[in-house]
C-alpha cells in the first residue's frame, strides 16, 4: 500500500466511518466567509474572530505538509428516545465521555501516524472545510457536514502531518435538492436565517450552553424542550431519514437517563449532579448546575404547554 491507503487502513481498522487527505494550503473560501458573518452579525463578532485563524494552518504549524481528516459515525448508538427529546444526540455520544468505546480513537489515530514516521499535531484546521476538500463530507443547507451512509450524525477529526501524503479529490456541491426548506423551517428561533447562513447568537444549542444569561425572552420563549444542544433541524432533513441505525448499546446512557430527564434536572442537588451528570460533559465546569436548572424548568414549561 501507498502511504494514502495506509493512512486510511490505520483510520478504518481504528473504526472510523471514512477517511481523506488533504493539502495544507489556506482555507480562502473559509476565511471570506468567516469574515461575511462577522459583518453581517456584528454581535456574534467575538465568535468568529478566534475562528478566523484556522483559515491558514502551515502560518501556526510551518512543518505541516498534509491534514489528514477522519470521519466518526454516532449515529449507531441506542439512545433512550426519553433523552433525545431534550438533549443532543452529539452530546450523549460524546466520544469523550469515559465509557464511550470510541473515547481513545483520537489517541490510538495520532500514535498510529507517528509509527508511519509522522510529526502530529491534533485539530488546528477549519473541520468541516478540510473534511470537505479531503473528499469525505458535503455541507448541507443546515450548515452541517453531511458523510454518505450516515447523514449528519457525525463528528470530524483532523491531524496536520509532516509528510507529503497523496490528496484526495475534494466533495464539490451540496447533498440537497435546491427546494428544500425543511430545515429553515423547523428552527424555533430563525437562527437558520437562510440555506448555509447562521446566526450563531440565535442559536439554541448555543443558548442552552454557552450565551450569557439571562437570555433574551424573545429567544428564551422559542426554545422548546431543548436542555442542552439542539438536533431540529437534523431531526427534519430528508437527508438524515433512515441514517441512523442504533445497533450498539449505550449503557453510560442507560445507567444516567432518569438522571437526564427535565423534572430530574430541574430540581437536582449538587452532589447528584457531579457524581452523574457532570462526568457525561466533563468538559464544562462542574459548577454550572444554575444553568442546567433554569433550562430543565424551560423545557418542562414547554412540555406542558404542548399537553
């Protein structure tokens, strides 16, 4: 084999959903897009500045020669549907979380390409956009990264090399037919403000983690049942019917869901929440129950408004 194929060997035997290989030449169309939104949102300014650097990864990274870009598929867990209502699907099959089987993929993929003779360095680049020249995804109209035979329940990983590895032609145009508004039409908060454009302060899965509170009313009363992330406007894509298949257990899932669920929430005390929850988003502070409140109260208010 090629180093190409090897590479690709290494990401599939590792259990990876597809692998490419790209240049590490500047992500123009990234960064002129990047610029376009923090001129059109001026609010959401401070979001995208820090972005705009991973337009040019050999700037930060001289020694880089090639980015290697690996698709993993979450979509093949069996998630209690009782916690998709209101948490992210991404979010409880986090391949961070401890228990999660694919949580050392990332490491054993990064010591793989040392023993091919490579210097590594993990992330750095635009994701979606090296995924998309690599040749391994297509962006829909939802902004999301769309991989054939899994939809948009994915995550992308990258690694800038050291070593000349042969690209792959890159995925041109998008997976959706021009008359599909499906998506547009499910956010609750016209984040989506048209095919490809997002207000990232509009939001709910931003709103639900990271905005400043208090929230705005005019956002806060249009979010639904959502606790933490938001998957409407992938749940609704015709592109992502059928894509999910549920053929291996969860049982980190399993042993927290009644731990999960807005009325659990909305009322638990500190110490339950760090010995259960917090270890399934370890990556936040421990010390943020406040907000995992005020959202449960919210989504059980929208639960019941529905009857």
């Amino acid at each position: 084999m090629n180093l190409n194929e090897q590479v690709k060997d290494l990401a599939l035997r590792l259990g990876y959903h597809a692998c490419g290989i790209t240049g590490v030449e500047p992500f123009e169309d990234y960064r002129a897009a990047i610029r376009n939104l923090a001129e059109r949102f001026p609010d959401s300014v401070e979001l995208y500045r820090h972005m705009e650097r991973r337009a040019d990864p050999a700037t930060m990274n001289p020694w880089a020669r090639s980015i290697i870009v690996c698709v993993r598929r979450y979509g093949k867990y069996a998630i209690p549907e009782s916690l998709a209502r209101h948490i992210g699907r991404n979010y409880l099959c986090d391949r961070r979380i401890p228990d999660c089987p694919d949580n050392t993929m990332p490491k054993q993929m990064k010591e793989g390409l040392r023993t091919l003779g490579m210097r590594v360095r993990t992330g750095g680049v635009p994701s979606r956009e090296a995924a998309t020249r690599a040749g391994v995804v297509q962006i829909a109209r939802n902004g999301f990264a769309f991989a054939k035979g899994c939809g948009s329940w994915i995550n992308i990983e990258s690694w800038m090399v050291d070593t000349p590895v042969e690209p792959d032609a890159p995925a041109m145009g998008s997976p959706c037919p021009e008359d599909c508004h499906a998506c547009l039409t499910a956010c609750r908060t016209q984040a989506l403000v048209e095919p490809y454009v997002m207000d990232m302060k509009r939001c709910i899965a931003y709103l639900t983690y990271e905005a400043p509170f208090p929230i705005k009313d005019e956002l806060w009363s249009k979010m639904g049942p959502w606790i933490y992330g938001c998957d409407d406007c992938q749940r609704v894509c015709p592109l992502n019917q059928g894509q999910w298949d549920a053929r291996e257990p969860a049982p980190w899932l399993d042993k927290a869901a009644s731990r999960l669920t807005p009325e659990a929430l909305a009322s638990m005390d500190q110490a339950t929440y760090a010995k259960v929850v917090h270890p399934l988003f370890g990556y936040i502070p421990v010390s943020d129950l406040t907000r995992w409140h005020a959202n449960a109260r919210r989504a059980l208010e929208s639960v019941r408004a529905l009857g």
